[in-house]
C-alpha cells in the first residue's frame, strides 16, 4: 500500500506498508524530500508504526509516531501528524482499490 501527504509550504511525505492477516501494519517505509536529524531517529519512528493496529485513525498513528521520536530530534519540513495522514492515506487507497 502506497499513501502519500505533501505538507503544505513543506516536504512530500510517503509511507509504503502492508497488512497482515492479524489486521497490523507490516513493512512500514518512510520516505520523501524531508529531512530528519538524526537520521536514526527513522528507526524509532518506523517502529512505532511497524505492528501498529490498521485502521486507526490519524491522530491515534500521530500519537504513536511523537512518542517514538527520540528527544533531540529535529523534523524539518515535516511532522509527526504528516506521516500519520500517509499512512492513513496509504490504507483509504487499498480500500478503494
């Protein structure tokens, strides 16, 4: 599944994932023109996606995803809230597929 969300006056956000057949987000990839420092931060951020119940809503993924930057981390370009909309985008598109 493909979601994409372009922050406005900033960065193109994008979230590849799949669904198990336990109904959890799988394979979750963040990418996009944003930048991220450290860039480690990303595994923290992937993680707490990575295994998360689908069909939440945004807020609930945001939430997930604020918790799990790590303190020190600067997004520039983008936000907790902008992956949150990805993803969620990236599920609507397989249900209307």
């Amino acid at each position: 599944m493909h979601g994409e969300f372009k922050v406005p006056r900033g960065k193109l956000v994008v979230v590849d994932l799949d669904i198990d057949e336990t109904s959890r987000l799988t394979d979750v990839r963040l990418s996009g023109d944003f930048f991220l420092y450290p860039e480690e931060a990303m595994t923290s951020i992937v993680g707490a996606l990575d295994g998360a119940p689908a069909g939440l809503p945004a807020h609930e993924y945001t939430l997930r995803v604020a918790e799990a930057v790590p303190p020190g981390t600067e997004l520039f370009g983008f936000s907790p809230a902008a992956i949150a909309i990805a993803v969620t985008r990236a599920q609507e598109a397989n249900a209307d597929a």
